[in-house]
C-alpha cells in the first residue's frame, strides 16, 4: 500500500460540474433514458455543486438526453441558488412562485418524450434520483402520466463511484483530518468517563480539526463494542474496557470522513488481544489486496476467510466496506455477491469486524482508493491495539 504523506489544509476542489452533466447526458442517453430529475442531495451537489435544502418545496435538476438541463428551484431560493456553483454552470435557473404547479413546469419543459406527450405516442421514460421523497415522485407522476419512472441510481453511481483526481486529493484531506482526531484519543478515553462525555469531546475535536458537520461518533465500551452502530449513552468507561471509536465528519469541500479505530483502557483481557490480532491480520490482508480487477466480492473474502479460519466466522456481521464521497455510504460496496470488478479512481472502506455479544468486539477501518498499480490507504494512523493509561 502506497503511504502518502499528511497534506494540509488546501482550496476546494477546481469546478468539474461541466464536465459531470456532460457525462451525465451521455450515460442518460445510452441508458436509453430521456431525461434525469435530480431533487436535493449528494447526486445534485454532485452534478451542480449546489447544496440545496431538502425542503416540501420542490427544487429538482432536469438534465435531458437531448436538451439543454434546467434547475427549478421556489423562487425564495432563486438567490441561493445562482450564488451557488450552479450560478456558474451556465444552465438555465428557473424560479417558481407559491401558486405555481413545479411539477407541470418541469413536465412542459421536457423534450416530447421525457414528458410522455410525444407527438409518436412514445411513452418515454425519466429517470429520477434515488433518494427523492415520495410525495415529489408521486407528484411527477401525477404530471406525467405516460412517462415511466425509474431509477437514476443506476445511472449516476456510473459516475459518481469512480473519483477524479481532485476528488481524490479532497478525500486525502478528509482522512488526515479524521486522522488527528484519532490521535487524541487518549486525552479522553480514561475509566470513570462515560460514553456521553467522551462523545462531545470528540465531536468538538472533529470540528477543531478542519470538519464543518460532525456525521458520527460511535463510542462502544466493553460490551457495547459488540453493537456495530452502537448509540453512545452514560455506561461508565471500565478499567481494561477494550473501546470502538467510529467517528466522521463532513470537510468544507462536501467530502466525507470515516474511520475506526478500537484501543483499550488499561490492560485488556487476553482473548481481546487474541481477537485483535485475528482482525489486524484481516485488515492488512484486504488493504494489501486492492488493485484493478479485484471484484468486490473477493476483497471481501480476504478477510473473510482469515476471521473465518480463526474460529470468529460468525461474529464477521456486516459487508467489509462502503464507498465514500459526498456520501458517507455510496457505491461501491465491498460485500460478499457483488463481482463489480475495482476500477482506478474508486474510494471505499475496509472495515471488518469481530464482535462477541454482551463481551465487547473491534473493528479497524480505513479509506482506501484504488489506483493504477494497487491501493492507497488515506488514513494514516497505526492499526495495532493502542492501549491508554487507566490512571
């Protein structure tokens, strides 16, 4: 694995979003797609650069096949958006007022096809984003009848899953930023701390170290560590209490952070340590195994089969990683079943697991993007059991 050096602080990411709604266009149009609608979210900040507010108010990007795109936004939000990297795409912003139909608009401004009102009789069909809410799906429905709704998912993740360059350099920043995080752990983790206390440290860490949102902190003590999303409460922190610290956030360029790492306070017990030397092997197994051809499937079965052999097979509960960008969780998944082939560019985590009920569990999680010749890991921190002070 390719070990780069910590960067600081750098400017966001030069505007790609021409380029992006071009290729967007074009992946549409193979698809045999006549149009996307793309309402608040990743996909949109993704295509524009604008990160619009998930309002009942409709706010949606109608890219055509064939067409120029447009951005319907409620006139209350006009400013915004043209103050946004939208306002310099050179697309149409088109503001509607209270007692307009957004939806109709939309519906009359789409080439004949896309719009089902084809002079042919062809129905079209309009691909929409995966995560729009369903009062809004089911209102362009309602205005357009003929048109066949599908997935735009299939479409974007085409895109969005194979990272450029500069997105790359802004995932490098992200991961050193949740990096320093991690390495203060010690001034927090001690015995007679609860959960709670120890989350609001970090979550003001998280910030401090260059982050604009705190996304997650999961702190699992002793037997909570065997709850992989477990929610931070007031458990006392126990001396040799083995600890899952998941934590990230989200940087002043949209991109996201996530890493774990497990330590120990005080002297844990020694099936823990046998436990975590299992899961460190798995962990660098997998992260020595990332290269272009590598199917999802089988990275996921590298450290399968190392848990698995050591007697923890059943303990191994989830995937062993998800993509990562403007969404914490995006494609690719790294899970059994998936024979996506890896592709230069991708970013995702390997985070396997162990986790023994009501005892306590580990996991060690770092980003990794794949590149030409291998895999590069963005965090930085040491894998091996950190064990703090207990006094």
């Amino acid at each position: 694995m390719i070990e780069p050096s910590e960067l600081p602080s750098a400017s966001a990411p030069a505007d790609e979003g021409a380029t992006r709604l071009a290729r967007a266009r074009e992946v549409t149009a193979a698809a045999g797609i006549d149009a996307l609608l793309v309402s608040p979210g990743a996909d949109l900040r993704y295509l524009t650069g604008y990160h619009a507010l998930p309002l009942e108010r409709l706010t949606c990007l109608a890219l055509p096949a064939a067409g120029d795109p447009f951005l319907v936004v409620p006139a209350l939000e006009e400013p915004a958006a043209r103050a946004s990297a939208a306002g310099g795409l050179g697309i149409e912003i088109v503001g509607w007022d209270e007692t307009d139909d957004p939806y109709a608009l939309v519906a009359r401004r789409l080439p004949g096809g896309a719009s089902g009102t084809s002079g042919t009789g062809g129905s079209g069909r309009v691909a929409v984003d995966n995560h729009m809410w369903a009062e809004k799906l089911l209102a362009f429905r309602g205005a357009m009848p003929g048109t066949e709704q599908v997935l735009a998912g299939d479409v974007l993740r085409e895109l969005r899953m194979r990272k450029s360059p500069a997105e790359t350099e802004a995932l490098r920043r992200a991961g050193a930023a949740i990096d320093r995080v991690h390495r203060r752990m010690g001034e927090w983790l001690r015995p007679g701390r609860t959960e709670q206390e120890v989350s609001r440290d970090i979550a003001d860490a998280i910030m401090e170290a260059g982050h604009v949102t705190v996304d997650f902190v999961i702190v699992g003590s002793g037997p909570n560590g065997a709850s992989p999303h477990h929610e931070v409460g007031e458990r006392i922190i126990r001396s040799g209490d083995p600890v899952v610290v998941d934590i990230g956030g989200t940087t002043p360029e949209g991109y996201c952070s996530d890493s774990t790492r497990t330590y120990a306070v005080g002297e844990p017990p020694e099936e823990f340590r046998e436990l975590y030397a299992v899961l460190e092997r798995a962990q660098a197994a997998q992260t020595d195994a990332v290269r272009p051809g590598i199917t999802a499937e089988q990275l996921d079965a590298v450290g399968r089969d190392i848990i698995t052999a050591a007697g923890y097979g059943p303990h191994f509960i989830h995937r062993t990683g998800h993509g990562i960008g403007l969404s914490t969780h995006e494609e690719p998944y790294i899970v059994a079943g998936s024979d996506l082939p890896l592709e230069p560019g991708m970013a995702f985590s390997i985070e396997p697991g162990i986790y023994l009920p009501d005892r306590f569990g580990a996991r060690i999680e770092d980003i990794v993007t794949v590149t030409e010749q291998g895999g590069e890991r963005l965090n930085l921190t040491h894998r091996e059991l950190t064990v703090l002070p207990a006094d």
